[in-house]
C-alpha cells in the first residue's frame, strides 16, 4: 500500500487519540504528552490542546490554593487573628507588601482604619485613622462593588494631591494597590487594602480571585468582629463588676480598706502568718482630740484630716502591708512578719509622719497628733477580733498615757 493510501488512516487514529486525550482531560485524569504532529493542523492542534492542559492545570492549583486560603481563614475567631491568617497566606494568589483593614463607621459616613501589617517602612496609616466618604474615591468601588487597581500610586497622587490616605501609603514605600471592597449580604462592611512596593503589581486576574473570595472572607470578618465585639464587651462587664467590688471594699472618704475589708484581710493574714509561723503586727492608730477639730473648724476640716492622715501614712507602709479605716478618726495597720520591735519601730514612724508637720485643714494650720496601739499575733491562727480588742486595749493605753504615743500590747 502506497504512502497516500496510508496518511488518511495515520490522520483518523491521530484525531481518535486527541479525542482519547480530551475524554482524559474531562475526566480528571492527567492526560499523556501530546507529540509534534507531522500534519501542519494537527501540529497546531497539537500545541493549543497542550496550552489547554496548562491553562487548566494553572487554575485548578488556583482553585486549590483558593480553597486552602478560604478554609484557613475561617478558622479564625477573633477578627484580628483572621486578618492575620490573611497576612500569612493571602500571598499564594495576591502580591502584597502590605495589608490594612478599614471598615464603615458612623452610619456610613466615614471609612476609619482597624488594622494594618507590612512588610515596608514604619506605619503612616494606624487603628483609628479615618476618612469622610463624602467626595472620596472609594465611593465608586462601593458603587460597582468592583476591585480597584493603582498600579502607579505616585502618579496617583501626582493628579489627586489632596488624598492624605495615598500619600501616607506612598511615604510608607508602597507603589502599587489593590483596593477590595467587602460586602456582607448586599450591604458594604469596608475595604482590604492590598499594598505592593513594586510598580504594576496587579492585573485583572487579582480582581477575578479576589471576587471568587470576597463573600466568604467578608462574612467570615463580619463574624468575627460581631464576636470580638461580644467579647470586649464582657470584658468591659468584667471590668466594671471588679471596679464595683474594689468600690464596695473602699471607704468613700480616704480610698483606703473600709472596716469590713481589712477585718477580711486580717483574718487572711492570721491564717497565713500562723501557716508558716510568723507573727503579724496589727496596729490600731487615733488621731487625738479630733472631736475639737470638727468643733473648732467644722466637719469639713476634719475631712480634710482624715484625708491627709490616710496620705501621710498610705505614702510609708510597705506594699505588702495593709490599711483601713476602722472607723471614724481609728484605722487598722496590718503589718505583716513583724516581731515586738519590729511592730513598735513601724509604729513609731507612722507616728512621727504625723506629728511631723502640721497639717492644712483648710481655715487653719494646725499640729494634729495620734495614739498607737500594737498587738502581735501568736504563732497558731487566733480570732481577728480578739487580735483587734488586744490592739485597741493598747491604743487606750497610750491614750491615758498622754497620747501622741505607741503602746505595745
């Protein structure tokens, strides 16, 4: 059989073999190489049917690397970890240097920055910043719910000079941006900023993956901060309940422990002292005469006494110790792994910080003394109340004594 016999045969089972080839493809499977065809059409079909295969294969990955980005996003809790999950892996399909996160404020009106990490220079553009949407460029992406990219920011500026957002960008070495729009339900949330230090770093194919992704990041976002916002709010729940209870526990005029509160700690500080037997010195200090202060000059003066008697003494206790107001013009100093002399030494100094100077009460200069009573706990854990009587029946001692005096009990 002669060679023209033959080519129409050689034709039909190199065209049967192109169709094996594309039923391969369609299927998933990975096709054979597809060999330099001596026929000029089908050499060119030859090589468009491997360019598909290339085209394919460049988008499954895509597709793929998609999908990862997506589902690691959305492992996420907090809107801050999620934003950071984007840093980290959004750089498998969108170049970037830089990304910040603003979202809508004030009804709409402004677009105000949340977060932002980079890879250029120092942060121009930080939490808190923020633009009015009246007249701003963003509008329009709002509008066509589109991607936008600059891909010349400092021509960009160069024509719009009175965008203070792109000239902090450009100060902060990026070149080039893609600026993606987030929409939950129909309705705008706020922008990713994605920034390259390179020129002409986006093309339309970062728009089409972003658009694949946007609805799922943005309500992955949205998700997140609505949780962020139910945390931080508890938080601040929590806060507010510990601020009511260290108010419960204060006395409102001095700001110091209330009576309550430091017969709480003696009882705590008995019990540990005895546990690893030690003693604690509890102190029972008068301001003497205070009743011809609040006679002489009115309450109000004696309030300011009271005040500065708790500052004089607040200002030289030790960290570790403890001070209250007992009640009226008495306060309770807890003084923690102290002996006879140890007690009697902090007594004496407490006492001389108040004898020291006269005091300021307002109408009047006036020399304000007090009276000290010490009481050491045993070795073995003992009644806070008896220790306070032993303390108070010192105080009388040094009141009957003369006062302006440390009795130790």
């Amino acid at each position: 059989m002669d060679t023209n016999e033959r080519k129409p045969h050689a034709v039909e089972d190199r065209l049967d073999a192109y169709a094996a080839w594309v039923g391969d493809l369609r299927r998933g499977h990975s096709p054979p190489h597809l060999p330099e065809d001596s026929a000029a059409p089908l050499d060119k079909l030859s090589r468009e049917l491997r360019l598909l295969a290339d085209v394919i294969a460049r988008r499954e990955n895509q597709l793929n690397k998609l999908f990862e980005v997506v589902h690691t996003v959305e492992r996420g809790i907090l809107v801050d970890d999620v934003l950071d999950v984007i840093f980290k892996s959004f750089a498998a399909i969108i170049p970037y240097d830089r990304i910040g996160c603003a979202f809508l404020s004030d009804g709409g009106t402004r677009l105000t920055a949340y977060w932002a990490r980079s890879n250029l220079g120092p942060l121009q553009i930080t939490k808190g910043y923020s633009q009015p949407m009246e007249g701003s460029s963003l509008q329009e992406v709002f509008r066509t719910g589109e991607p936008r990219i600059l891909n010349d920011l400092e021509s960009y500026f160069d024509a719009e000079p009175q965008s203070d957002s792109t000239r902090r960008i450009v100060a902060e070495g990026g070149r080039s941006s893609l600026t993606c729009p987030l929409f939950v339900a129909g309705r705008p949330l706020g922008v990713l900023f994605f920034t390259s230090r390179e020129k002409r770093a986006y093309v339309k194919n970062h728009q089409t993956v972003f658009r694949q992704i946007a609805e799922v990041v943005a309500t992955v976002i949205y998700k997140s901060r609505l949780f962020q916002e139910l945390v931080e709010r508890k938080q601040y729940l929590v806060r507010q309940a510990d601020l009511l209870k260290e108010a419960a526990n204060r006395d409102a005029l001095t700001g110091i422990l209330n009576r309550e509160a430091v017969m709480t700690c003696l009882e705590w500080q008995i019990r540990a002292n005895a546990a690893v037997g030690r003693t604690l010195g509890v102190i029972m200090a008068n301001i003497d005469h205070f009743k011809e202060i609040n006679d002489s000059y009115g309450h109000a003066a004696g309030d300011m006494a009271l005040r500065e008697f708790t500052r004089r003494l607040a200002t030289i206790i030790r960290q570790s110790d403890y001070f209250g107001r007992y009640g009226g013009e008495e306060f309770l100093l807890l003084v923690g792994d102290a002996n006879r002399e140890q007690a009697m030494h902090a007594s004496e100094r407490f006492r001389l910080a108040i004898a020291g100077t006269p005091f300021d009460i307002g109408a009047a200069s006036r020399p304000i003394t007090a009276s000290f009573g010490i009481a050491l706990t045993s070795g073995t854990a003992e009644s806070a109340e008896a220790v306070v009587a032993a303390a108070d029946r010192a105080l009388s001692a040094a009141k009957t004594g003369g006062r302006n005096r440390c009795v130790l009990a």
